[in-house]
C-alpha cells in the first residue's frame, strides 16, 4: 500500500481518504517510509515534523470515524519552506544565524493549512534567507534535483520543489522574491505559482524583501495548485499589504477547473508571447519548447501575437538594487543582541556586532546587505534607489499596456533547464541572470505560475510561465490547465518517483 500513496494527487487521495480505503495515518507514514529511502540522495529538509504529523493524522482520522465532513486538506501531506514559521520547530532560513531559533507563533499560511487539515512533512531547505537560484548558498546542506541529482533544483525555494517531484509530498510552499518558486518549479518539473502581491498573507514569513515577496504553492498539477492557493489566499489584517476580498474578487479557483473542456477554455482568449524574452540569452531548445506551447494555446482557439516590454532589459538591475535595500535593511535586526546567533567570545557592542553577522551570514548574503547599504547611502540614494523605483514603476506600466491587448502573456520560466552545481557559483551575475524571466512580474506585483512544457537533450525539465494583470489568479490557473490537459508533460516522474511506484 505505502507505493501507492506516494505520487498521487490531492484528490486521488481525498477520494482514497473518504471511501475508508485509507487512514490519514497511513498516508503519512507511507510518505515518511518514501523520505526514508532517498532523502539521503535528495537533501530537500532542513527538519521533519514526524510527531505534529503523527498527531495531525490521528485528528483527521478521527474525524472520519465519527462522520464529519473534512475539510480541503484533510490528510493531505504538505512540506514548508524553512522560512515559514511553524511554532515548537525550528525556522532556520537555512542560515546559522538562525541555526536554532523556534518561533513562538505561526504563520498564516501554516494556520490555514493546518485549520484545512493538512499534515506537515517538514521544513525544506532553501538558499539562505531565499537569496539564490540554486539553493546553493544554505548553510546545511546541497538539495538536489530528482530529475538529475547532479543538477541544482532551482532557487531559493529547491527543497520545496525538490520535495515535491521526488513524491516526498504532493504539495510544498514556497516564497518568490524574484522567480523562488517558478524558477525551481522550472527545474524540477512541477507547477509552481506566484500569486497576486497581496493575494496571500506574509505574516509569519521572515521577509527577505518586503514589496516583492509572496508565498506560493508547489503541486504535481495545476488543479493540486489550485487547491493550495484557494485555502492560502485571502486577507489578514496582520498583513498591512494584504488586499482586502481577495478571495472573493478572485472567485473559486477549483470549480472553475474541474472538469473543463481545454479547448472552452481557452476559446477566444488572447495570448501574448513576449519578445524580449524568447531572444538573445534564452536557450535555444528552451525557446523552441515556448513557441512550440503558443502553438497549442492557437490549437485550443486562442488568439496568439507576439507583444513587447520595452523596459524588460533594465527589469534585473533594477531588482538587484531594490530587493538588496530592502534586504539590508530587514535583515539588520540579526546584529547578536535579540536573536538568532551570537559570537562567545566578544569583547564589546562593537564586536558582537561585527563578528556575529560575520560568521552567521554566508557569502552571498553579505554580498547583498552590503549592496543593498551602498544603494541606500547618502549621495547614491537619488542615484540609485530612487532611479530604481522610477524604472520599476516604467516596467509595471509596460505590462499595463500589454494587457489591453491581451489577457495573458507567456515566455520561458528559465533562460534554460537545471545546471549542474558548482557551475554558475563563482560568477554571481550568471547565476542571476537565471531569474532574468521570472523577476518583472514580482517588480509589477503581477501573478505567474510555471508548469512543464517539455524536456532539454538532456532529459531535464523545461517550463513555461504565464503572467496575467494583478488578480487575474484564476485566468493563469485556467490557462495552465488547459495546456497541461493538451499534453502529457506533466505526467513524467522523475526517477525518484519512478523508483516507488516499481518497488
């Protein structure tokens, strides 16, 4: 029975859970058993939560035993990014400068997923506090791509990735800053979605950069997403840039897809596809798999035209000055006195600062405090920072346009499938070339989803991003479903995956 269990989606196991095939316990245990036999090969936790899953599990069976009507996760085993706080367990941002914090509180993602029912694998890892894309820079541990365990899942959010095509669990959460979760969903060959900005709280998510992060959810298919997403979303007061009614202004993201008919869907739609980013810089098989995606959007009934997003170019030096400010000045509460690591063996404030943030940040996140405090300094805020806000604001009215053309956009999630590791590492600004498809929707606070698309020579996954105007959650959703029903891309397993349903 534990093959069984691992690979399937939401509903399967809903289903499975509501005729009494199964026991909500048996579903976790035979995801452990899975974690158990390749998580040595995977690295994709930072902690698993085995005892607050046991108990989650017995709860949701217990209300099966006595007739209760479940609700939308009930059983349902998901893994959390190492940046949401989950109280009683650690929430490290793989980084040792949170090596041992325990938050007292929980998000609110986490208590909505755990009000629905859902049972909590773990904590994934991730780069630390999400800065990278390739989950390269954690302080505890290399996570590897399932498809390919020489290769890089993705960035930051590749254990939560990783976690899902391995079959760990059918569903993860993720945050996007700049592409964290649509770039190793990429990677990793899964459905990855950035929401709305303000679609889902950020209250218990340890921020990163304050008016480009969101959390999203992880699936092994767009209707697995949509589930997700429709229990996460909504307003929170806690969050001052929650949008108030989100949930009702972007109505009912499951009904809307069960059942439907690809080509209904898709009739009469207009799709754009993004010139600036199907050119120079974008690999060639991965540009021949998105045009090959806008043919079938033409097959369903959509009406496809290439459109333009003039600014596109400036869209990554402008996130790597805006993100690395509001970095500096977010993570400037890690100084030894509070919280999180602090050095033994100082001799004054001075030092406790200085020696503390030294040895509990790794390379690449001091490399972005220290740019970030440069941007915003005397005599190159103007230069810099606001420079950046202006171009930023330019960017989101190049997408405005767009879509009074269109009503929805797509291009590569990836300049190109997984890399190996070690291979973009000592060129900083390669490795963030990675992001230059996913960063112009966080900048526009925009909602994007990556799902498969098709496969590199190699083998590896490549994925295909749709972008939508703000709260135009349901219109993606809609749009990604209707191709993965055209194709049979997301049904490839990565041989993780593969090696349990053959056990």
């Amino acid at each position: 029975m534990s093959k069984e269990l691992v690979g399937k989606r939401v509903l399967e196991l809903k289903q499975m859970l509501q005729s009494k095939q199964v026991s909500a316990e048996e579903i976790a245990r035979a995801h452990y058993d899975h974690i158990e036999r390749h998580e040595k090969e995977i690295q994709a936790f930072n902690c698993l939560t085995r005892d607050l899953a046991l108990l989650q599990a017995r709860k949701v069976d217990e209300m099966i035993k006595n007739g209760k009507p479940l609700p939308k996760l009930a059983g349902i085993p998901v893994a959390l990014k190492d940046n949401l706080c989950v109280p009683g367990f650690p929430t490290t941002c793989s980084s040792k400068i949170l090596e041992n914090f325990v938050p007292p509180y929980e998000a609110h993602v986490v208590k909505r997923l755990f009000d629905e029912g859902a049972i909590c694998l773990g904590k994934t890892n991730m780069d630390e506090f999400a800065m990278g894309s390739s989950t390269e820079n954690s302080a505890f541990k290399l996570t590897r791509n399932p498809w390919n365990t020489k290769c890089v899942p993705g960035g930051s959010s590749g254990g939560s990735a990783a976690a899902v095509a391995a079959g760990f669990a059918p569903l993860s959460l993720g945050s996007d800053t700049g592409g964290s979760i649509r770039q190793p969903a990429s990677f990793c060959g899964v459905v990855g979605m950035k929401p709305t900005y303000g679609v889902v709280s950020r209250f218990g998510l340890v921020a990163f950069a304050s008016s480009l992060d969101q959390i999203g959810p992880f699936g092994a298919s767009v209707e697995d997403v949509a589930i997700a997403l429709s229990v996460i979303g909504g307003h929170d007061p806690r969050d001052s840039t929650s949008l108030p009614d989100s949930s009702e202004r972007l109505g009912d993201f499951v009904t809307a897809l069960s059942g439907a008919d690809p080509s209904k869907l898709m009739s009469g739609v207009k799709i754009g596809v993004i010139k600036e980013l199907i050119g120079e810089g974008i690999e060639p098989e991965t540009r021949n798999a998105v045009l090959a995606c806008a043919e079938v959007y033409k097959k369903l009934g959509a009406h496809v035209e290439e459109v333009s997003i003039p600014h596109a170019k400036y869209a990554l030096p402008v996130y790597y000055i805006l993100a690395t400010a509001e970095a500096s000045a977010n993570l400037a509460r890690y100084d030894g006195v509070r919280y999180g690591y602090r050095h033994p063996a100082s001799k004054d404030m001075m030092s406790l600062y200085t020696v503390s943030r030294q040895e509990g940040f790794g390379a690449e996140v001091k490399r972005r405090i220290m740019l970030g405090t440069y941007a915003l300094s005397s005599g190159y805020y103007d230069a810099y920072y606001k420079k950046a806000q202006q171009v930023r604001h330019l960017i989101k009215n190049d997408f405005d346009e767009i879509f009074k053309k269109v009503d929805f956009v797509v291009c590569p999630t990836s300049p190109s499938a997984a890399f190996k590791f070690g291979e973009k590492t000592d060129d900083p600004l390669t490795m963030y070339l990675s992001d230059i498809a996913t960063i112009p929707a966080n900048l526009a606070g925009i909602p994007g989803i990556s799902l498969p698309c098709g496969f590199s020579s190699e083998g590896l996954p490549l994925g295909l991003q749709l972008l939508g105007p703000a709260l135009s959650d349901a219109l993606l959703l809609k749009g990604a479903y209707a191709f993965e029903q055209s194709t049979d891309f997301h049904e490839k397993k990565a041989p993780v995956l593969l090696s349990a349903a053959t056990r």
